[in-house]
C-alpha cells in the first residue's frame, strides 16, 4: 500500500466517522416541534375559583359569555420545556351603556395557587369608555424540570389562569361580556438544563380532605397506593432490575446532553486524525501524482 | 444551527412518549347526591314596572323561568321559591314575612313547575334576608355544595337583618353554600346590594335585561354548579398553636380566619415525602386596599422551613399562595426524628455536639426502628383589614389545599456536556492530541532510523 492510498483512507475513515455522525442526530429529524393537538371544539365554560377550573387543552379556543366582575378560572397543562403563552379577548358591553374606563387583568398560577409572574404580553389592559374590546396576553416562564422547593420556578404541572376585571366604575358591574381565550406552547430548548425532574407534577388534589386522629395512619392513608407499590417493587426486584435500577440512577436521563457529548467525542477523534496528519511532511507539489 | 434543531427534534421526539402532567380530575370522590339548587325570586310590587323592552319584569322573569324549567338536565333538584308575592298589605311586620317556596327542592315536575310561575302576581314587600334563610333551609345540609340564584328587582325593604349580612352568615355554616344575583334593574342600591350578597358567599352578580339574557344566564349557572358542586372541602378549624393543631391528611380542606388571626395545622409526613400547601382566603366582605397571606411550614421546634407569601391591592377574589417542603439532606431528617420521637430536651446537647462535628448524625436511626413520622406544622396568617363597618366575625373563608407527594431529589451535576463551547473545546483537544502525537512519531522515526 502506497502512503497516499494509506492517507486517502485514513482521512476517508475520518469523514465516514463524521457522516455517520451527522446521520445520527439527524434521522430523528421527523418529529419536528411539539405534538400538534388535534383541532377542538371551542370551549365554552369557565370555573369560578381555582377548585372549580375549567380544563382546557393548549391550542383548545375557549370562548364564554360572562358578567362583568366574574372572576374566571381555566387550569392547562405545562410540561418540562415549556413556555406557555395566554392571550384573551373581552368583547365588553355596548359603550351606551357603559360609564368608564376598565382595567382587565390575566393572573397565572401554578399548581399550588403561587402566583407567576409574565414575561411579556399586557398582562392588565386598560379599556377606555369608548373601547368595544380588550386584549390581554401574558408569555409565561420556561417550565424547568426541577426546581428546589424553596425556590418559586416555574415546574411541569396544572397552571391555573384567572381573567377578571381589576378596576372598573362600581355601576359597571354585572354588565354581559364576551370573552375568548387561547393557550398556546412553545416546547424548545433543552427541557432539563441542569439535570434532574420532578417525582410528581404539581397537580393539585381536589379530593375532600380528612381530618386524622394519629399520625401513624396519616402517612399510610396519604398515599397508601404508593407504599404499597414500593413494597411490591421491592419485593420481586431481581438482580437484573438492580442492576438498571443502579445505571438509571447513575447515568442521566435522554438528554440533549447525549448527542452534544457523543459528537463532542466524534469532533475530538476527528481533529485527532486532522491533527496527525498536519505533521505529515507536506509532499512536494512538483508533479503530477508524484507520489509513487 | 442545523445540529442544534436537530437536537430538539429528538428530545422533543423522546419527550412525547413521556406522559404529560394532567389538569386535575374532576369530582374525585363519587357522591350520589344531585345537584341542590334554588332558584329565589321577588314578586315584589316593583316587578310591575314595564321597562324590559315594554314587558313587565315580571312578564320577562316568567318567560324565562319556564325556559330554564324546560332546559334542566336530569339529577339536578331544583327548587323555586318566591317573595313578596302573597301579601299586598301595608304592615310591614306581616309583609316581611311573605315568603314562599312554590317548587319544592326535587326534580322537576315541568308542568307543576310552570302552572305555578304562571299564578305569580307582584304583590308586595322584599324579604331577601329572609328569603335566603328559608331557601338555605329547603336546601338541607349534606356533603355537596348548594347553590341559590337570587333574582330581584329592588333592594330589600324589610332590612335589619341586611341580607348581605344574613348571606355572609349563611355561607360560614358548614353546608357550602354559593349565592349567585341577578338584578333586573341597573339601580345603584339593587347593584351595592346584590354584589355585596354575591361577594359574601363566592358567588356572582349579573344584570340581565331581557328574558332571553335571564334565561341564558340561570342556565349558565345550572350548567356550572352540575360540573362542579361535588367539590367541596372539608371543613376544619385550626388551632392557636401547633401542639393542639388538627392532623391533617391530603385533600381540600375550609376554615375561617379573622383578621390578623393565626390558624395552626399538622401534617404528619415521611422522610421521602414532599409536603405541598396551598392556601387561598376569599374576600367576602370590603376590606382596605392593602393586603398580604403568609402561608409557613415549621418544623415542631419552632424553625421555620419554607414560607410562601402574596400581597396585593384592589379589586379580587381570593389571595392565595403555596409551598413546597421535603425532608433534603440526611442531618436536616435526623433532627426532625430526634423530636418526633419526643426524647427528653437532653438531646438538645446532643445537636450541639453534632454540629460541632460529629460524624455520624443517623445514630438515632441506627436501631432499625423506622421512626415515626415527622409532622409538619403550617401557619396560615393574614394581613387584612376591615375596611368601613365590616366586621370580622364570621372569619374570612380559607381553603386549604394539602398533598403529600414522593420527593424529588437535588439532581448531581449532569455528568455530560451541552453547547457549542463544548464542541470548540473538545475538537481544540483533538487536533493539539493529534499534533502532539504526530510529532512524537516524527521524532520516534527519527531516533529510530538514525540508530
């Protein structure tokens, strides 16, 4: 074998490696953005508090009629990843009879009642006495996986959104409104930066509660189902459940962190070869095919 | 770029299979009540006036009662009562008295129901204080929330007892109890009164000028309370300090708080588990602009663990806030143990010397014996306050929300890498290796061929 055979092949063996590289993050490339929801039916109701919120899907129109001073209540869904965008319409009552100025107002919450802030959007929009509509927005935070329970970020669970009128004259009150509302979600970048997920989503309880007389069956009747699960997983746990159980807590979960180390790796080994080569005493560009 | 999208493109391909975090279920304990419901309306004099479109209001409020009679869905006991419709009088003792239920609460038998709206004859005086108590009382107590709808005219002239009062009164015993108003007048006293009756008690307050307005709206509500009524809370009064605190398990719970007042709850939890709180106070009654909540979780030796806080001013509903609370690192576990097991305040010494650096903080543990759970007190306190002559008492209803889920735990730092920085710096590596080695081989040849 001649040296430049011998040169061909390695740096074809380099590009092959590279290729196959490429052709690895980018089978996948079918699934592009987030799972569209199949088109639905227009919601037409409204909770009045946040244990009576009316479900709504992402992308599911919603449109109410309303008295002026309800306070109305949807919960949607939030997923690690995701940032959610809410944006309504109130159609408000025939100016005539109308006094003055309103201000509307989208509140967001998460599963557990705590207030999120927006990032953008009119989050409190003034319609003026002559206005026939007000349009409200809120863009909320990324959803992050897991997040310290002393902190207050955004995490994957039910969101509540609360649409009411925040400041009005006292004789509008009562008056019939219109409202539309949609949520959408934007699912981009990594959905777990730093690692970690959230054992259970903030989806809050709406069963009665009961009040215990020892603490002993509080534990054991709080979630009774997952003891007993834990017992039966403990149970028949074979060796071989070990062992996954051992990597699974050792190796992180399917990340992008996967492809961008691995072809870190390919990129490495890649200029590597590159590398080798450059101290290869250049041939003499004399001849043709001077290499013999 | 490219690589970058393609990245997403498989996570969010990976993603989908994971199941997405649902909303809530609905009606999560099966009841077999039906929907209670009440519809109470005023036959007062004033409901003669023709100003709805040249029809009497009473004509309009007829019409569409017969609608909502005819669109009532099966399992919803609707009841109708009527005021001021008996006495035309002018004592006002006996006037005040003048109030009648004429469907009684069951299901509805459409033709009965609609011969008796159609005798209605506005007559005479509007006993709403006492409209209500009687209608609260056709409604019964039970395990589900009941609703009234409230349709009047004109304020009542038969106060005291101000009906708003009366409906604030109502709403704080036991039975959950939502009154939703309907005036059919665009009067400012109707409109205060109606309002501040539909406030007290979490419901709403709707004009309605025309029968078909009227009709669409009670049917709204009918239609509301039946996806809803099943949920309700459990009721619980807290206590002044922790030691006496009812021990709460997961679920929805309601209580009362006065102004500035401090209510006291335990949750028993394990090591492994994750307390989550939520706690919302309604405001029933007008209060200064200004105000706070402040929901804690404290350890039973008085340290506090994790608060959650809002503030706010103007015009809402409820001011609500929550938290979230496990058990983290061992030694923080191991104290709470140490006074769950109630040992004697010796150990007090004891903590010190841990955390002058003894090793071994899971002694207490070392036995094999699982100890008790800990508890977990939470503080719900308030920083409202009264404005005009609202008084305090009934206190403010809260809603307590309590769930015991597993922990998360702290993720360890991912050991794989992400960005184009990381690439940049991996292939650098490569190509210095590759240099380095192709120069190391030069001079191995050299050294080599030379010997």
């Amino acid at each position: 074998m001649t040296r430049r055979t011998f040169r061909l092949t390695r740096t074809g063996l380099a590009v092959g490696a590279a290729g196959a590289a490429v052709l690895l993050v980018a089978t996948p490339a079918a699934a592009d953005g987030p799972t569209p929801a199949p088109a639905e039916a227009t919601l037409t109701k409204a909770g009045t508090s946040f244990l009576t919120a009316a479900a709504v899907h992402i992308d599911q129109p919603v449109r109410v009629s309303a008295a002026t001073g309800e306070y109305l209540y949807w919960s949607f869904p939030a997923q690690a990843g995701q940032t959610s965008s809410i944006a309504a319409t109130v159609t408000l009552a025939d100016p005539a009879t109308r006094s003055g100025a309103s201000t509307w107002t989208i509140d967001v919450f998460d599963g557990l009642r705590r207030r999120q802030p927006c990032t953008a959007g009119m989050q409190a929009p003034v319609g003026s006495a002559t206005d026939r509509q007000v349009q409200a927005g809120c863009v909320l935070r990324q959803v992050r996986a897991w997040a310290e329970p002393w902190s207050a970020d955004p995490l994957p669970g039910t969101y509540y959104v609360r649409l009411s009128v925040t400041d009005l004259p006292e004789q509008d009150l009562g008056l019939p409104v219109q409202v539309e509302l949609r949520v959408s979600a934007d699912v981009s970048g990594d959905t777990s930066p730093e690692g970690g997920r959230l054992e259970a989503p903030l989806t809050p309880t709406v069963r009665q509660g009961a009040v215990l007389t020892s603490a002993a069956d509080g534990t054991d009747t709080a979630d009774g189902t997952d003891t007993a699960d834990a017992a039966g997983q403990v149970s028949e746990e074979s060796w071989w459940d070990g062992v996954v159980g051992w990597f699974s807590g050792w190796l992180p979960g399917l990340t992008s962190r996967w492809i961008w180390t691995v072809a870190g790796g390919v990129l490495a080994a890649v200029g590597g070869v590159v590398g080798f080569g450059l101290t290869r005493r250049p041939r003499p560009r004399t001849g043709p095919a001077a290499a013999g | 770029m490219i690589i970058r999208r393609t990245a997403q493109a498989v996570l969010i391909g990976l993603l989908g299979v994971i199941i997405l975090p649902g909303t809530p279920p609905a009606g999560a304990d099966e009841t077999t009540e039906n929907l209670r419901m009440q519809l109470v309306l005023d036959v007062s004099g004033s409901m003669r006036e023709p100003d709805m479109n040249g029809q009497t209001r009473m004509a309009v409020a007829q019409r569409a009662f017969n609608e909502v009679v005819d669109a009532v869905p099966a399992g919803t006991d609707l009841g109708i009562r009527v005021l001021g419709a008996t006495y035309p009088g002018d004592d006002k003792a006996l006037g005040c008295q003048d109030t009648q239920q004429i469907v009684p609460v069951g299901p509805v038998d459409r033709d009965q129901a609609k011969a008796a709206i159609a005798s209605l004859r506005p007559t005479g005086f509007t006993p709403i204080g006492l409209a209500l108590r009687e209608a609260a009382k056709d409604l019964g107590s039970g395990e589900t929330a009941r609703r009234i709808v409230l349709i009047t005219d004109g304020e009542d002239t038969c106060a005291p007892p101000d009906p708003c009062d009366v409906a604030r009164e109502l709403a704080a015993q036991g039975t959950r109890l939502i009154v939703d108003t309907l005036g059919l007048t665009l009067d400012d006293k109707v409109r205060q009164q109606l309002v501040c009756i539909a406030g007290a008690t979490g419901g709403t307050y709707t004009t309605a000028q025309s029968a078909d307005q009227l009709a669409d709206r009670i049917n709204q509500l009918v239609d509301r309370a039946q996806d809803t009524y099943t949920q309700t809370p459990e009721l619980v009064t807290g206590s002044t300090d922790c030691t006496a605190a009812p021990l709460l398990a997961a679920g929805v719970y309601t209580d009362r708080e006065r102004f500035e007042e401090h209510r006291w709850y335990r949750v028993p939890i394990r090591a492994d588990q994750e307390l989550r709180a939520s706690v919302s106070i309604a405001l029933d009654r007008p209060v200064n602009r200004d105000y706070g909540i402040l929901l804690r979780a404290v350890h039973p030796n008085g340290r506090e663990l994790v608060r959650g806080t809002d503030a706010g001013s103007g015009r809402t509903d409820v001011l609500s806030t929550g938290l979230r609370w496990s058990a983290g690192p061992e030694d923080d576990r191991t104290d709470g143990t140490d006074q769950a097991d109630g040992t004697d305040r010796a150990d007090d010494t004891d903590g010190t010397a841990d955390l002058a650096g003894t090793p071994s903080a899971a002694v207490p543990t070392a036995a094999g014996v699982e100890p008790p759970p800990a508890e977990v007190c939470l503080v719900v306190s308030n920083s409202f306050a009264a404005a005009g002559a609202a008084g305090d008492a009934p206190g403010m209803p809260i809603e307590l929300t309590v769930d015991l889920v597993a922990a998360s735990p702290t993720p360890e730092s991912p050991g794989l890498g992400r960005g184009w920085l990381l690439l940049i710096v991996l292939s650098l590596a490569g190509l210095v290796t590759g240099v380095l080695a192709g120069w190391l081989t030069r001079w191995w040849t050299t050294v080599w061929k030379e010997s």
